[in-house]
C-alpha cells in the first residue's frame, strides 16, 4: 500500500465533509456526547461506525482481539470508566464477529507468544461451557458458538464492574450482547438478559 494514498484520501474526506457542511469540523471540535459505547474485535473486517451506520460523535469505541473486556486490562478499564462515569453513555455493547481469528486462535495447541495470556481468556470461556461446545461435532458452528459465548462472557465481566452497577442503579444504563456476521453483513442481537446476569452475580460481584 502506497501511504500517500492514505493521505490523498484524507485531502478528498475533508472536501466532500465541508461540501455538505462548512463547519463539520468546527462542530466536531466542539465535543462529543455518544450514546453508545462499542467494545468490538480489533479484526480489519469489522468497522464499528459502518456497521451500524452511526457518524462521528454518536459512538465510543475500543477494540482489542477477540473484544475482550478484561478486569486486569488498564485500557480496557480506563474507556469504560470513562464512557460510563464522565461521558454517561446510556448502552454499552460487546460485539464480536463469526470468523474470528482471536478466537480460532485460542482453540489451536500452538505457543503463540505474548498472545498466549491474552488467548487464554477465550480458552477459559471454553472450559466454562465446555460440555455444550463439546457436543457441537461441526467444527465451523462451534467456533460460532463460541464467539457468541464469548460475547456473554464478556458482557458479565462488564456487569461485574463498579462503574457499571452504579450506572445501572443511577440511570438505568444498558449492557447488551452483539454479533457481526462477516458472510452477511447482518448484526445479530444476542439478547442478553441484563437484569438476570445481573441478580445472578450479585451475591458474589456487588460493589457499592
């Protein structure tokens, strides 16, 4: 890839934003207040804003492989602290992807590196739903099943989070589960039950 042309489509992305609207910019700038926090898959095939069709300002977004949401990842604890507390999102959503390579790749019996830690809170969802994908014989719809298992694993250690139960009590904030799927373009909605996930962790999660 020529770099150049990265910037060539900057110069034209500036032209056709003040065409509809000479002070684009000059309102970005202005702040932001998103509805919406997107916690998705780092993958190149799925671009946050698109697939749901929203613009600049609308959405809060982190990515990382597999759309992790990890208590010991600072980065991941820095943007939801950030979007929940200070920005006051009302939804947040863990999305995740059919074909995804993360999650494949905590399936293989292979040294991965650095990945290695990183993969191994996908195996852990495995081993937590490990007689249900067990008897999942097609290969390819198992990998699926797990990145919608995964999806809900991610979405109660969201749950588990001070900043989130206190959103939830204060203004009623949302978790909600995702997935994209990569063959159709279609977003599916997992339908996580927030209030059960949330009453069933309580006893041991419950942070004032």
């Amino acid at each position: 890839m020529d770099l150049k042309h990265v910037f060539d489509n900057n110069e034209q992305f500036i032209k056709n934003k003040l065409a509809s609207n000479k002070n684009y910019f000059e309102d970005l700038g202005k702040g932001q207040n998103p509805e919406l926090l997107y916690i998705g898959c780092s993958d190149s095939r799925v671009t946050a804003e698109d697939l749901m069709g929203l613009g600049p300002g609308e959405v809060f977004v982190h990515r990382n492989i597999a759309n992790m949401v990890s208590g010991i990842d600072l980065s991941a604890m820095s943007v939801v602290e950030y979007a929940v507390v200070h920005l006051k999102v009302n939804h947040v959503v863990v999305c995740g992807h059919y074909a995804c390579g993360g999650v494949k790749a905590a399936m293989q019996s292979a040294d991965l590196g650095i990945l290695n830690s990183w993969l191994r809170n996908i195996r852990d969802v495995y081993r937590i739903h490990k007689e249900e994908l067990n008897d999942i014989k097609d290969e390819e719809k198992k990998y699926d099943r797990l990145v919608e298992l995964n999806v809900k694993e991610q979405c109660v250690n969201l749950i588990k989070t001070a900043a989130v139960q206190k959103a939830y009590r204060d203004r009623g904030l949302k978790v909600h589960g995702w997935v994209f799927d990569v063959h159709t373009g279609k977003l599916i909605d997992l339908k996580i039950d927030f209030e059960h996930y949330l009453k069933d962790i309580m006893e041991i999660y419950h942070l004032d």
